[in-house]
C-alpha cells in the first residue's frame, strides 16, 4: 500500500521526515527504506532526499526540478538555462544554478549539479515559475541566464559593444539573433544593481544595435 502511495510524488523530491511519516505503522522504518532504495523503488539524491523510482513515475527525472529540491533558494540559470531557451546551440548535461548562498557542487546517479552564488539584491530579479506535473521550479528567464553567465565569470571586461558581440558568439556561441527581442527591464535591473555596472551598460548598448 505504501508503495503505492509513493506513486503519488512522481517527480518531487522526497524527503525522509516524510517517508517516516508514510511508514509511521513500521516498527523499522529506516529498514522499509533501505530495502525500496535497494529494489530500486527509491533513488537517493543526497542524504534524506529520495525521488522515486522509474516505475512509479510516468516521465523521465525533472532534472530542474531536484536541481532546486538539491540545494537552497536557487534558481537554474547559466549554461542550462541558456540552452534551455535556445539561446546556445549545445545540449547542457551539467544543471547549472544560481543561489544566494556559498557556492556548491552536488553529484548522484542523475547528474551533477553546480550551484554559483550571486548577490542577493540581484538573485530574485528575472526569475520565472515553471509547472512540471505536480509541482514547479525556477528557471531564469533568457535575459537573467545571460546576466548572470556574465556577472559569474571571473575577470570578464568587455571595453566595447564589439568585443562583448565577439565573446557572445565565439565564447558562448550565442546567436545573436535570439537576443532581438530581450527584456531590457531586467537589464536595467542588474545595471541598477551596481555589481558589473560598465558591464551591463555594453551589453545594453549592444543589444540596442541589433534590436
């Protein structure tokens, strides 16, 4: 019966206060779930979060999703979300984010998931919901994603609308074209900020040309 309710959760992360409150008639518990976790009913994603297994989901792991379950508040942004937009040609394994606390790196059976910290005057700005089955997570809107690719890399100095139009086609291999219609409230946003202003500024500059 228990393992028929686990179906209930499909793609949000579990944690192990709750799996003890499902199994609360156990007299062992942790022994239910040590035996799920080895029958493959259960998939440890980091100490006390599980997701469940493949036969009790309808769809393939969200990978967003325990992206943010993994590690928070943090919102998928950078390369992954960059791709996820269309932004960069390249298919991105690694689910990159961005969060308001130290940065972290968290490997399991599904993946690696790197987590970059930003500002947190800078962190909620640009920040969209995205529903999957029963839940959601956040993902940076294509402007934030760029944003913050930007204000992550280290020593970056862009003197030019040209050499910023260069490093974003041969660098980050964006098409220029996907940025025709981007957001410059959110631009504006992270000028305002005051972390990498000159930065934003060519970046703005360069996306008025082309607009």
């Amino acid at each position: 019966m228990q393992d028929l309710k686990l179906s209930e959760f499909k793609n949000i992360p579990i944690h192990h206060g709750t799996l003890l409150s499902l199994l609360k008639e156990y007299q062992n518990p942790n022994d239910k779930i040590s035996r799920w976790i080895k029958a493959g009913t259960l998939i440890p994603l980091q100490r006390g979060l599980y997701l469940v297994g493949d036969l009790w989901r309808n769809s393939t792991p969200c990978l967003p999703l325990i992206a943010n379950h993994l590690y928070g508040p943090s919102c998928v942004s950078l390369d992954y979300a960059l791709s996820w937009h269309g932004i960069i040609p390249e298919k991105v394994v690694e689910i990159t984010s961005v969060t308001t606390k130290r940065s972290l790196s968290i490997e399991n059976t599904l993946g690696r998931f790197s987590y970059h910290t930003i500002a947190q005057s800078i962190y909620p700005i640009g920040i969209q919901s995205q529903s999957f089955e029963n839940g959601y997570f956040l993902l940076a809107s294509p402007e934030k994603a760029l944003c913050d690719k930007l204000l992550t890399i280290r020593n970056l100095r862009m003197t030019s609308q040209r050499s910023m139009q260069i490093f974003l086609e041969e660098d980050l291999r964006i098409d220029m074209d996907m940025l025709v219609d981007f957001d410059f409230t959110i631009i504006n946003a992270y000028i305002a900020a005051g972390i990498k202003t000159h930065l934003f500024k060519v970046l703005k500059g360069l996306l008025k040309e082309i607009a």
